[in-house]
C-alpha cells in the first residue's frame, strides 16, 4: 500500500467523477489534499468526505485555463500546509463537435482546459517542487491519445489535447529528472463518470465500445486512482515520462 503521510497533493477537476476519486484515494493513503475545480461548493462536498473518513483536506475553486487563478491555487496550498509534494492533473471536458462543423471557439475552449490548463498548473506546481528538489506529477489523459491510442469521431479537440498531454509530460519528465520530480501519465479507456453519460446514453455506442474491451465492461473510477496513487508514491520512484493505460484491454485488443 502507498505511503503518502505527510504528503501535499492537489488534484484539479475534483468536484466528481474520477477526479474525485483520485482525491479520496490520495487521502486515504495519507495525504493532504486540495480539491480543486470551478465549482467550490462541490469541491467542499469532496472534502467533507475525506474529513469524515479521518483525512485531511481543503476545497480551491480554479479554473486551470487562467494562469492567475491557477497561481493562486498553488500560493493557497503552500500557504495552508507549507509545501506541495504531488500534483494530479485531471480536469478536463470532452464537447461532442463533428470537426467540418467545429468552431474555433470549440476548440479553444478543450485546448485551454485539456492542455494548456496541465501545462499551467504543472509550471506553477513545479517551481514549487524545484525548491525541495522532490515531486510527482500525474497528468490524465486518455486512450484518445493518437499514436498507439485510438481515435473518436465528433471528438478531434479532444483527441489532440490528449495526445498532447502525452508529448507535453515526455518533455517534463526529461527537463525535470534532474530535480528529481518525476512526470507520469495515466490514461483511462471508458470509465463510469459523468463523462461518458453521453455515450451510455447511445445503446448502440455503448455496445460498441464495450465490444472492443476484453474485460467487457466499463472501469470504476477507483480503479484509475489506483494507478493514480502508485505513480504519486515513493512506489513508483523509477518512473518517469511513462504512460500507464488503465482500459481493460482495449489497446491490447
């Protein structure tokens, strides 16, 4: 079991879904945790959880698309608990747009939140982390990352700011070994969260992409942070620019 007592970590779009459950399972592990996403009182709803079960935890409303308030996020957390050990990347939107009708204000919006939001928080996150010469970045991405990843119709945006995500954390990780702050990636096929209500929504879609899952079921949101956890801990200290799949097999398929 990881160990993260003693521990700061801050984890974006945390408000539901598997941002959420990265939250709570951090804190079950043993750290300090930040809940961070735009909407605060829902954030709060997850840190009363956490407070219920013995951990420890504050709510940051952010939107990581804007530098100011992602700096303030981060001068919050130091501020409170006097470090910052482990960031997770997780916030995210997946607008369905068909790409001969998407607009630039569609894709600026995913680009903005998807990828530049992770490069912002990761810069601000790692200025902090240079200073204790330690730290873990997890940023989330997505089957839908190109390359050995697979593609989604209506989803272009999307697909390229994961596919992003993954370039982007290869190059961190090299700038920011010397620093000893590793960068990791995590990418979850189809997972239960409200993400993904759309597609359940479509019987025919569902089916679909259930066929292509040898486990032939949709993951729990539990079962990412898992792997969310391990790459956050002294566990994963050999680890760096990787990127675990958490898809049921769909990949290997």
């Amino acid at each position: 079991m990881a160990d993260l007592k003693n521990k700061v970590a801050i984890v974006t779009g945390a408000r539901r879904g598997m941002g959420r459950a990265h939250a709570l399972a951090l804190a079950r592990a043993g750290a300090k945790v930040v809940v961070s996403d735009i909407f605060l009182e829902e954030c709060e709803i997850v840190v009363q959880e956490i407070k219920k079960a013995k951990g420890e935890a504050i709510a940051i409303k952010c939107d990581v698309s804007k530098k100011e308030e992602v700096d303030a996020m981060i001068q919050a957390t130091v501020k409170e608990w006097g470090k910052l050990d482990i960031l997770i990347n997780n916030a995210g939107i997946a607008q369905f747009s068909p790409f001969l009708e998407m607009t630039e204000a569609d894709w600026d919006k995913t680009i903005n939140i998807n990828l530049k939001g992770y490069f912002l928080c990761a810069q601000a996150a790692a200025k902090e982390m240079v200073k204790q010469k330690s730290g873990a970045i997890v940023n989330i991405a997505s089957v839908a990352m190109g390359q050995i990843g697979v593609g989604f119709p209506s989803l272009t945006h999307y697909c390229a700011s994961k596919g992003g995500i993954v370039g982007m954390s290869e190059a961190m990780a090299i700038e920011l070994a010397p620093y000893n702050i590793r960068v990791n990636v995590v990418s979850p096929g189809a997972i239960d969260t409200p993400m993904i209500d759309q597609v359940k929504q479509d019987k025919a879609s569902m089916e679909g992409i259930l066929g292509r899952v040898p486990l032939h079921r949709v993951g729990r949101p539990e079962e990412v942070a898992n792997a969310v956890v391990f790459l956050a801990s002294d566990e994963s200290s050999y680890m760096t620019g990787s990127v675990v799949v958490v898809d049921g097999g769909w990949l290997a398929a």
